[in-house]
C-alpha cells in the first residue's frame, strides 16, 4: 500500500512538474512551424511572423486598456490609432502566412501577457507614462526587427510586407515621443 501511494504522489509531482497550467500560444505557433520549415532556409522568416503577430497582438490589447485606464487624451486618440493601424497589420499578416502554411500565435505569449498585466495594474496618469514608456522602447525595437526583416529575410513577400510596414512604425515611434515629451509638462 505504501509502495502505491507513493507511486501516486510522484506521478502528481511529475505531471505537475511536467506541463505549466495554461500554454503559451507562440510556442505551440513555433512547434507547429519547426516541424513544417526546420532546414528550409525560412526559419527567420517564419520566426519574424510569429514575433510580428505576438508584438500586433499586444500592441492592440495595450491600446484597448489605454483608452479605460488612461487618462490623458492624447494618449486615448494615440491608442485608436494603435487599435486602426495594427489590427489592420495583424489582419494582413494572418492572410499572408495563411497563404504560406505558417501557424501565428493566436494569444499573446506569456512574456507578452506579464507586460501587459503589469501595464493593467496602472491606472490615470501612471499608466499614461508606463504605457509612453513602453511604446517608444516597442517601437524602437519593431523597427528594427522590421527593417532587419526587409533587408535579410528570405522570403520575398514577408520581406515586402515588413518593409512596407516601417514607415508606419516610424510615425508610431514619433507620436509616441512626442507624447512622452507632452506629458512631461
């Protein structure tokens, strides 16, 4: 009986060791995806669509939360224009790796989902600086993945799309500073 029991209790504290309470959308996206491109020369491209569809994701669910916990209205007329334009990006994106066979992440990733938890956590003018925070350094670093993307890729058409899509990233970035620089006073 004691040789049973215990059996018992090392099976719950493997099984619970084994799988966390919830998956991570992006990694079942970039297990589907290894198994379909490994060794086709397309990982980066594939890897930059699932980083891109996670970053629009958040982009959009931030803006949502700006526009009931911010309280500046440049930040809210900001956050609509990060709902228009990114959820018309994310839109293109999932046409476009449809077309191609590749698995987008359909919620965001964890590390996705603890910024933007963190950023829930804060409301009226806190947040309005959080979130101008975190939109310039986003920003800053969409840029370059989406310029890397548009220089190196080495699919064609993921190539055009990120290419296409840095000039809107540019002026998110400027009207992002500019908030940053506006509410300072």
């Amino acid at each position: 009986m004691k040789k049973i029991l215990f059996s018992l209790a090392v099976l719950l504290v493997l099984n619970g060791c084994s799988k966390p309470d919830h998956d991570d959308s992006k990694e079942i996206a970039e297990e589907a995806n290894d198994d379909r491109f490994d060794k086709t020369g397309r990982e980066d491209d594939v890897q930059f669509a699932m980083d891109a569809a996670d970053g629009g994701m958040l982009e959009v669910k931030l803006a949502q939360l700006a526009l009931t916990n911010g309280a500046s209205s440049e930040v809210k007329n900001f956050a609509q224009t990060m709902i228009n334009d990114h959820t018309k990006a994310n839109e293109e994106l999932k046409t476009l790796a449809e077309s191609k066979g590749i698995v987008l992440p359909t919620t965001l990733s964890d590390e996705n989902q603890k910024d933007y938890t963190d950023l829930s956590e804060k409301k009226g003018a806190d947040f309005d600086k959080a979130y101008c925070d975190f939109m310039v350094k986003d920003h800053k670093d969409d840029i370059d993945e989406f310029k890397k993307e548009a220089e190196k890729g080495n699919d064609p058409e993921i190539k055009d799309w990120a290419s296409g899509k840095v000039p809107t990233l540019e002026n998110h970035l400027s009207m992002a500073e500019s908030m940053k620089e506006s509410l300072k006073k």
